[in-house]
C-alpha cells in the first residue's frame, strides 16, 4: 500500500504538544491515546494524528495550549553526526548532540554524514519551509577541499552548470583560493539546495572531495562556533529585509 504524504506544515498530534511546550514527547503519548487530548473539540487518541500547530486549537484536561516563542539556534554539526532524527544504523545525530536543547526542533535542510559546519535548527515550520523553497534563493557557502589542481577551465564548468540525473547543478558563486598539485581550496555558493550537490558538481569535473564544511546560510555565519555547539538565532537576521518580508507575505 502506498504510504499518502503528509500534507505541509502538518505534524503528529503527539510532536505538536512537544512543539507546543505543553508536554514532552513520550507524556504527549500517553495523554493522547488516554483520551486527555482534544482537537478543535474532537477527541483524539492516535499520536500520529496530523495537525498544524499554529491553526488547531489543541486542548489537554480541558486546558488550552498556549504558543510558546519560536526558537532558532545555529549548530556547528561535526563530521560523522547525521542530520536525522532516529538512524537506522545507530549512528549519532545532531539531536543526540543537541540533547534536551533539540526539544521541538526541526532542522532546515541537511548536511551529509562527511559534511561539518552550520546548521540551523528551528521550532518554526513555516520559517524552515521558506528557507529550504529553491524559489527563494537562500544562499549556503562551503569550504570546499578537493584532490587535485582546480583550473580556469574547471571553474567555467561549475559556473557554466553541469547536468545529472535530470538535474541542473549550477552554483551563484565560486572563489578558488589556494590551489596545489595535491589539493585545492574554494568558497562555493550555492542556492538551490539540491541533494549532494556539491560532490555532484565536482564528480563531473573529475575532482574528489576531501573536505566540506558549510560557513554560512542566509546572513548567518559560523563564527567562531566550535564543532558540537550551537547559539540562538533572531529568525530576523537570517535573511536581510527584502527577502524576509517576503516570507512574511
């Protein structure tokens, strides 16, 4: 049977009362299938029931949920930590990292198992939604190492786009900044977002990534955050005005 989609800015009952503050996770759980829990004045006793946080009126023994203040943090997520909740394979993962800080949480976006750097984290569906929209050219700069010498040719590759599977891969903006025979280094800009995309763009030139590390998202920086650690965010400064007014629209 074909598992339907859930419909955007929808979540389970169960992680909107976490979203919410009202109550953790595994409480949220088994208030819910207690029959404590109402939705728009329905009962309703299966945690996996989909609703929109900021529409429904969700009520516990009677007691409406109030809206707790959005939060948003930047992350420096190490190498080897995945950007999932749960993993199959029990690898560690920036929530795991995160801990009791992740409470409500949704990253924007990914980072790959070998990729380190800034991830920004979110409570605020519809601000993570608007980030990740290709539409909206959110631009991402990379650290990236490569095995081998970078030449003008291959730059006007990159920039010229490359097509893969299907796909048209085409950075805003590449800067070489120190090359060698053995390795060389460059600032990426990308504003799609594509899913490895930028081991992709380099897979057609011939050139093997050694390094990856995101530096900034929006108007974000990484700064001098240290693998492991993460600071608030104003959702303000993540886009400059033009760009945020549009995402309020």
């Amino acid at each position: 049977m074909t598992q339907q989609r859930r419909p955007s800015g929808h979540v389970s009952l169960n992680r909107a009362l976490s979203k919410l503050g009202m109550l953790s996770r595994a409480q949220a759980t088994d208030a819910i299938r207690a029959g404590r829990v109402s939705v728009d004045g329905r009962v309703v006793c299966d945690p996996s029931t989909p609703v929109i946080p900021e529409r429904a009126r969700i009520e516990v023994d009677g007691r409406r949920s109030r809206r707790q203040p959005h939060r948003t943090m930047a992350f420096h997520k190490p190498r080897g930590v995945v950007t999932t909740r749960r993993d199959s394979e029990g690898r560690r993962t920036v929530f795991d990292a995160l801990g009791d800080a992740a409470e409500g949480l949704v990253a924007v976006g990914r980072l790959d198992l070998a990729t380190s750097g800034l991830l920004l984290l979110t409570t605020d569906t519809q601000l993570a939604n608007w980030l990740t929209d290709p539409q909206n050219a959110v631009p991402r700069v990379y650290i990236v190492t490569v095995r081998g010498r970078v030449t003008d040719a291959d730059i006007e590759t990159l920039m010229g786009g490359v097509s893969d599977r299907g796909d048209r891969l085409q950075p805003s903006r590449v800067l070489l900044q120190k090359v060698s025979g053995r390795e060389s280094h460059l600032l990426i800009e990308l504003t799609d977002g594509k899913n490895r995309e930028l081991r992709r763009l380099f897979d057609a030139i011939g050139k093997a990534i050694t390094r990856l590390k995101r530096v900034r998202f929006g108007d974000v920086e990484l700064e001098n955050l240290a693998p492991g650690e993460w600071r608030a965010v104003d959702p303000d400064s993540i886009v400059g005005g033009t760009g945020r007014r549009r995402m309020r629209t």
